[in-house]
C-alpha cells in the first residue's frame, strides 16, 4: 500500500508584512515492493550452523559463470524457512559481490524442508558481460572517490558520504512500479549503479555492496508486514537501521537526500514505519536516533578530508564537527505573496568549492580562500513564480529542477528540467625551479591577485647544507594574470609579476630569461628589512651569535646555510657577490 505523508498546505500570515508562509508538505514515500516474498533479516553466519561457505561459494560459482538458469542447492541442505532463505539472499549480496550481474528469483523445494533451486536473472550475457562490468567498476569508482581507503573518515563518515551519494545518484522507480511495468534490473543493485533508478532491494543490495568495499559490515533486512527491505550497519562495533529507499522520496527531486532514516535503533526505526516490528530487532544503541544530520536535506559533501553540509535549521554552510562557516539564509518563493519556509539548497561539488543552490542561482563557498559568491545564474523560461528545488552537478553539467513547490509529480520532472554545461577548461598547470641556502627551510611559493593569494605550494624540506635547486608545481590554475611571490626565511622576497594563464600551463623553466627560468634567491636577510648590507654582518659576527649554535644564538637566523651553527660559512655567504648589498627583486615576466 502506498504510504502518505502529505499534510494539508497551512497558511500562516506574517504580522508585520503583507507576505505570506505556506507549510511545507511532506514528500510521498515510495511504495513497497518485491515480487517474491519478503523474509526477517538473517546474518550470513546462521548458514555456518549447515554449510561451510566456502563449499557453498565453491559449489555456486561455476553455475552462475556458465548462467545457469536455475541454481542448484539441495546437496547443502539448508533449511526452507523465512531465516535461512533470507541468509541465503545476504551470502549472494555479502559473500559473492562480485556477481553483481545475477539477481536471485524464487526460491523451490521439493520436499518443503530444505531449499533445493533458486531461480536466477542475469543483466548481461556472456557477450555483453565486460560492457556490463565497465560501466559497474565506473559507477562504484565515483560513488567511492574520495572515501575508500580514506583513513581519516570514520566508519559512521564513510556509511553518511556512500548513504547520501547512492541517494542522489538513483532515484526511485515509481512510474514503473505503478504500471507494473518493472524490469528486473530496478530489483538489483545494477539497477541502482549502473541504470541509477530502482525499488528497495536495489538501493538496499547497492548499499550493502558499497559499504562491503570500505571495510563495513552490512547485511540486508526485510519486514513481511511492510513489504519492504533495507540495510543493517554495524558502525563502531553497534548495529543501526539504514533505509537508502525511505531517504530517497518520491517524487524524486535532483540532489534531495534525506538523512531521517539513517542509522537508527530498531524503535526509532519502527516509529518512522507505521511501528511495525516484523523484522530483525537487534539495533539497540540509540547513539544517532537524534543526531545533527537530520536537519540537513542535502548531501553531505566531501572536499579533501573535510566534509561540508547545510544545516536546514541554522541555515548555514558547516563543517562536520558543526563549525558555522557562511550564512546561506533565503526565502524559496511559492508565488502570489507566499514563501516556503526551511532551507531547498542542494549542494555539490567542483574543485575546492561546495556548490549550494538557491532560488534562481548557483553559489560557491571556495574551501580554500573561505569566500562565497554566485557562481552560475542559468536562465530558464517557466517564469518569475519558479524557483529551483533540484539540483544537481557532474562531469561538467548541471540539472536543474525547477518548480513552484518542493513538492514534485511526475509532470514537473518532466517538463521543469533544464540542463546547463560549465565550460571547463583543461587543468592548468604552473611549474618552475627554485634555488636556495638552506635547504631544510622551505620555500613558499603563492600566486596573487593584488594582496590576495590564489594558490600556493611549498617546497619540500630537504637534510643538507648546500646550495640546492628544487622543483615546484601549482596545478589547477585558472585563467587571469598572477604575480608570482616566493618568500622563505632569512631570504629577501622574489617576484614575478604579470605572468597571464590561458588555457595553457607554463614551463617558467623555459623562459629565456635566467632570473624567471632558475629563480635564485638572495641570502642574508637576518633582519628582515629586505636588504642584505653591513646590518646582516654585524647581526651574523655579534659576540652573542658568532660561533654559536641555533640553540645558544641570540640570532639564530644567522644559520644561512642550516648546518645548526652561525659561523664563518655563513658569513662567507652572506658578503658573497651573490647576496651582499642586494635588496628585494621584482621582475616583470
């Protein structure tokens, strides 16, 4: 039965203006559904009780490589009940992930008592098998970007960033379900990657799937009486609730994820599902019932190893630990006077940027310079009363949803969306060599734009006391005109100005001028007045500095060199041709 959740549009007038709040209502859930008969979860180990499961692996195998229309079980004698042919479900989806091109149907038995056959579909023939298993490995690959062998991400991390991809990457199949028109792809996790719509047990064996390669224990839970199936999680040694399907409203609006049904203990679970309980009860901790991420109904996003959101309560950009980072507070019209209230900001992500919509705009919160602008203003036609609720950004294109309510239909998916391509260009790439003394400092070298830097690297740190020459790389650099500012300590300061990036990365190295090609800097500025002269000698041959060690010297940046004494090599240095009486260089490229 398809589950509602509508309330009736209120409408709430503002005292002091003449404007009006319209109430927001609650999106459909989908539809339960599965053709064969729902079963209670079981772990995999219950078949340990009657089989080993490598013989059981062993014994599967070779039928699904030669597709065999029906799987062959009865030497195992494995019980025909609701627990273990749903064990038997979660060993293909845990233990034998590497098919993801079979989907179990019926299941038979002759006798009533031990499971003999399944039934088994295949999205791909032999001939079409690597087509099939390309377009799988790509999709998993970007789901996982970022996150598998991410050591600084948490398990409860990890299962949030995969829950909130897989959430807007697929959308549910709803029109089809309602025509009984389902393929048996929208049952599987294939249909969830690779097709990107599907029903429960596809956005559920998907997740299972996904989790299973970053080191995360799952397994798949059904109830009869919902006619519906989800995930079990174990994070940090607790089990939790995870229904993928139930964050993933119908109508599906682009970029929408919900997190009210994530990581929940079994009777807060319950409460958000018409309080049934015929399904496996042994999520107990309610560490997450109440967490901060269900305030948010975007994505979690993962930039670096930081993870950025939208608080739809504090309408602000934060990081994970809740640090407030930007206010993007704004009203979604609802046309006629009337506005929704809360927060339909989708977010994504482009380089170092968190991408947020807003009504009629996309903005940019860049990571790095911590700034906030528009960034792309798409037109459309559907005219001033629509507003953008769905959003989303990838490969350099994004889709656009537009309505005059969050609430969506089948009508306004269809013929409200609007694509927009960002001209990307190729990454540009800014290389050149440094030389310096003391090569255990490093160098920082920073392209700016007037007093604001735009990008900057340091050079790597390196044990020894001699004059080295070092490499340097800035990628990713946008198009514009940069000065070039390297700086390092007891160093004067070197510039490059007017160095203009179009499209195409610079080699300074190969500049046919000395001083852009191999950047030397000049040593001896131990006081920092960006001139090496007779003040830097007194400040090095001092009594209480000279022939001292950094430790004991009054001024240890006299250790030109970085061998750890201020001595007479350092002096030697510093009233060298090379360094004596210059000042600060500026060079124009």
């Amino acid at each position: 039965m398809k589950k509602l959740l509508c309330t009736i549009l209120a409408l709430i007038m503002v005292f002091v203006t003449p404007v009006y709040i319209t109430a927001e209502a609650e999106p459909e859930q989908p539809l339960f559904c599965k053709e064969s008969p729902k079963y209670l979860a079981t772990e995999v180990k219950l078949l340990e009780d009657y089989v080993s499961v490598d013989e059981l692996k062993a014994a599967i195998k070779p039928q699904i490589e030669n597709y065999s229309a029906r799987i062959d079980v009865r030497s195992f004698g494995i019980p025909f009940t609701d627990e273990y042919l749903s064990a038997l479900r979660n060993f293909l989806c845990e233990e034998m992930p590497e098919y993801f091109y079979i989907n179990p149907g019926n299941f038979w038995s002759y006798d009533g008592s031990t499971i003999a056959f399944f039934d088994a579909y295949y999205v791909c023939t032999p001939d079409t098998y690597e087509e099939c298993k390309t377009k799988w490995d790509a999709e998993v690959d970007r789901i996982l970007d970022g996150i598998r062998g991410n050591d600084s991400l948490t398990e409860a991390q990890k299962a949030l960033l995969i829950h909130d991809r897989l959430v807007a990457h697929c959308e549910y199949d709803q029109e089809r379900l309602v025509n009984n028109t389902l393929p048996t792809e929208s049952y599987m996790a294939y249909g969830a990657l690779v097709n990107r719509i599907c029903v429960c047990e596809g956005y559920s064996e998907a997740y299972c799937y996904l989790l299973k390669l970053v080191g995360i224990e799952s397994y798949l839970c059904s109830s009869s009486q919902l006619n519906h199936e989800w995930n079990i999680v174990k994070i940090d040694g607790e089990y939790y609730h995870v229904d993928v399907t139930w964050d993933d409203p119908v109508w599906d609006i682009a970029g929408r994820v919900s997190h009210k049904n994530f990581l929940l203990s079994s009777s807060a679970f319950s409460a958000c599902h018409k309080n049934e309980t015929d399904f496996d009860y042994t999520p107990n901790s309610t560490k997450y019932d109440n967490y901060f991420w269900r305030n948010s109904d975007a994505a979690f996003q993962l930039i670096g190893d930081e993870i950025y959101y939208i608080d739809g309560v504090s309408t602000t950009i934060n990081t994970y630990d809740g640090t407030e980072l930007q206010n993007v507070f704004v009203y979604w019209p609802a046309g006629k006077g009337y506005i929704w209230p809360g927060h339909y900001g989708r977010t994504a992500v482009y380089g170092d940027n968190l991408l947020v919509s807003m009504p009629d705009a996309v903005y940019k919160y860049d990571t790095k310079a911590k700034t906030y602008e528009k960034f792309v203003e798409p037109e459309q036609t559907f005219g001033d009363d629509y507003s953008i609720f769905g959003m989303t950004f990838e490969d350099g294109t994004f889709v656009f949803e537009y309505s005059t309510t969050p609430n969506f239909t089948a009508q306004i998916k269809k013929d409200y969306r609007l694509t927009y391509k960002l001209d990307i260009k190729e990454p540009v790439t800014l290389t050149g060599k440094v030389t310096t003394y003391n090569p255990g400092e490093p160098a920082l070298i920073e392209l700016k734009v007037g007093d604001e830097v735009k990008y900057s690297v340091e050079t790597e740190t390196v044990d020894s006391v001699a004059m080295i020459t070092q490499s340097f790389t800035i990628n990713d650099v946008a198009d514009g005109t940069y000065d070039l500012v390297v700086t390092k300590a007891g160093h004067l300061p070197y510039t490059i100005t007017g160095i203009t990036v179009v499209g195409e990365s610079i080699d300074l190295t190969t500049h046919s001028r000395n001083d852009v090609a191999d950047i030397v800097l000049i040593a001896g500025n131990t006081n920092g007045d960006k001139v090496v002269d007779l003040k830097d000698v007194v400040i090095i041959t001092a009594d209480d500095t000279y022939n001292k060690t950094v430790a004991t010297a009054v001024n240890p940046s006299a250790d030109i060199n970085g061998d750890g004494l201020c001595e007479l090599q350092d002096l030697i240095i510093i009233t060298s041709g090379n360094n004596y009486n210059k000042g600060e260089v500026k060079v124009e490229y």
